[in-house]
C-alpha cells in the first residue's frame, strides 16, 4: 500500500541526521547476470541497492554512499562472487543524490572504472555547494520559517561528508545504448525526482533498473531543484515526474529493480497506484487551499502535520508539485506578496 498521509521518502539526503549504520552483506542473485547488493544508508530507508552485472564490462549501477559500511558491504558482496573492487569496469549512476553516487570517486581510485551519469545531474555530483544558496531562497520563498530553512541548510551540507564530489564523468542521455558482450541496454531519462535520473531497459528480459523513479511502497518525491527554465522560481517536477511515469507506463517491462527495497513484478499496478495516489493528494492540496490563500509551506504542514524540520524541504517540494499542475490548469493562481508566494483557488 502507498501509505497517503504522510511524507514519503524518495531523496535519501534530506532526511534526518546519520546513525551509525549496522554492517551487513545482504546479496541475492537476481539472474545470471544481476546480483543486487544492500549497502546501508544512514538515513529512514536504511539501505539501498548496488546491481552488479557480470557481464563485460563488469558494471555497477550506482555506487552507494560514503560512508566505511557502505564501503565494506559492497567489498563483502562481491567477494562473495568472486570479485574485487579493483575488477569494476564501469560505473553507472542514476541520478546524483548521495547515497547513489558517494563513493563513486572511492571506487573509480580502486578501479578505474570510469562512471556515466545524465549531463542535468553533473552539477549535483560535481558540487552540491553551489546551490545552497539558491535552495535557501527557495525555501525562503515558499514560506518556510528563517530558523527552520538554516537548520535544514546546516544539515544538507554537513550531509556532503557522504558523497565525494566527481570532477570527471562520461555522459550518458535519453536513448542511448550501454553495450555488453552479450546484452544491450537503453538509457532513458526519466525526470521527476531529479531532472536528469536516468533508468535503464533491457529488452530482451524486460527488466528496468529504475533508480528513484519507481519503488515498492514509497511514492519517491518529486524534488524541488535549481530550475533550468527562463522563469527563475517555477518547478514543474511533479508534472515531468508523472510523464516519465507514462513513459514507463508505455514499455514492455515485467521486472523492476529499483534503487531501494524489493524488486516489483506488478509494474502496471505500481503505477496506476501512484497515478491515483497523487490525484487524491492534490485534493488534499484543493481542501487545504479552500478557506484562504497559503505558502507552499503552510499547504506542506497541512499535508504531513508534524513533519521534522529536516524533511520540510521534501514536504515543500511535493506541494509546489502539485501547485504548479494547479496553476497550469487554472484551478489557482499564485500571487507574489512580500518576496513570498502565496497561492490561492481560482474565483
Ligand atoms: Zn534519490
Ligand atoms: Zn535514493
């Protein structure tokens, strides 16, 4: 079930501060070709998934976090198959959230491999600094407390401790083909949760690596991000989300692996879950709006009362998704009062 009143976890960095982490090799064969390794994250979704292909070139998808058991676990897992971490060939990322690419940089030093990722996330990997400046206008703007908004930027930097940033990088886009000895798979580029998470389809067996795109039981959030559009302020990330839902919606698949938890055989049920699960939020998001006009932020404590002040970024983000698909409807309008945006229903 996809739980509906609360906030779901889809970005693994803005969540709540590290824990130390258990140490544990969790590796299942997914066929003769996948191994899925459980690499521990200090955050709420405890873990996340490494898929190591033994074909050639042998291959990861994603990388883990940076952290000593994130580290020894994978060490562990393919040791378990009779590898090192010096016989990676080549590293894919799905997107650049920490937890997927930081300790990339650690494994590239061991191995050489080099690492592909989509050209819109370079920007995350190569640093994250950069745009804390404008995720706190951001924030800011959209009616979140001074005090709450520096206590959440203190914690997404101290939270880059995680993640080695990545000077060199290959790109990978939409379409494009990632070659094997004996498969072939295609890239595609899947906007929503971040702009440029790519998933990749192998035909032949009807698997999709999904990344963030698509998980059991969690709605991933469509994140909020520096916008590449002309008008500085404006986030279609829901919007572009629930059509790279349709993309998928449109392929052969009967396997996903995503990037956290269980794989999911029934792919047209988990996204028809989701479709319905956002109509009924952003009713949620209508109600919330009947009485008087409200900042993303006070829609956002209206839809996950008592969230924590670190997952209020996430909170924010999943209102002005919904917002923005309101505001292109005409169903309300968004009037800017004081450097805030206000949004209120359509007369
Ligand atoms: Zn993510
Ligand atoms: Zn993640």
């Amino acid at each position: 079930m996809l739980a509906s009143n609360r906030l779901e976890i889809g970005l693994c960095i803005y969540q709540c501060l590290p824990k130390a982490s258990e140490e544990k090799t969790m590796i299942q064969q997914i066929t003769d070709k996948i191994y899925k390794i459980e690499i521990p994250i200090p955050f709420p979704l405890k873990t996340m998934n490494v898929y190591f292909i033994d074909d050639s070139p042998r291959t990861l998808i994603d990388a883990g976090i940076k952290t000593e058991a994130s580290f020894e676990t994978l060490k562990k897992g393919l040791e378990t198959i009779g590898y090192g971490l010096n016989s990676i060939e080549r590293i894919l990322i799905t997107h650049g959230h920490i937890d997927h690419y930081g300790q990339a940089k650690r494994l590239f030093s061991l191995s050489g491999a080099p690492i592909y990722i989509h050209p819109k996330e370079y920007g995350k990997i190569r640093s994250v600094i950069h745009s804390l400046g404008f995720l706190k206008s951001i924030l800011l703007r959209n009616g979140a407390p001074e005090a709450l908004v520096n206590e959440a930027i203190q914690y997404i930097e101290s939270a880059q401790s995680m993640a080695d940033p990545l000077e060199e990088a290959f790109f990978l886009n939409d379409g494009d083909t990632v070659s094997f000895k004996l498969m072939t798979w295609k890239t595609i580029l899947c906007p929503g949760h971040s702009p440029g998470l790519i998933c990749f389809h192998w035909p032949e067996k009807k698997i999709l690596f999904t990344g963030d795109h698509l998980l059991k039981e969690i709605t991933p959030n469509p994140v909020l991000n520096v916008p590449e559009y002309k008008s500085p302020f404006r986030y279609p990330s829901l919007k572009d989300y629930l059509t790279s839902l349709e993309k998928i919606e449109r392929l052969d698949i009967s396997l996903l692996l995503p990037g956290h938890g269980e794989e999911i055989d029934d792919v047209k049920g988990l996204i028809q879950k989701i479709f319905a699960h956002h109509k009924e939020r952003m009713d949620r998001v209508l109600f919330s709006l009947s009485k008087k006009e409200k900042t993303p932020y006070e829609i956002a404590m209206d839809l996950f009362p008592g969230v924590p002040p670190f997952e209020i970024f996430l909170g924010i983000s999943e209102a002005v998704g919904h917002l923005e698909i309101l505001k292109e409807k005409g169903i309300v309008r968004l009037k800017e009062k004081e450097g805030k945006d206000y949004y209120s229903l359509e007369t």
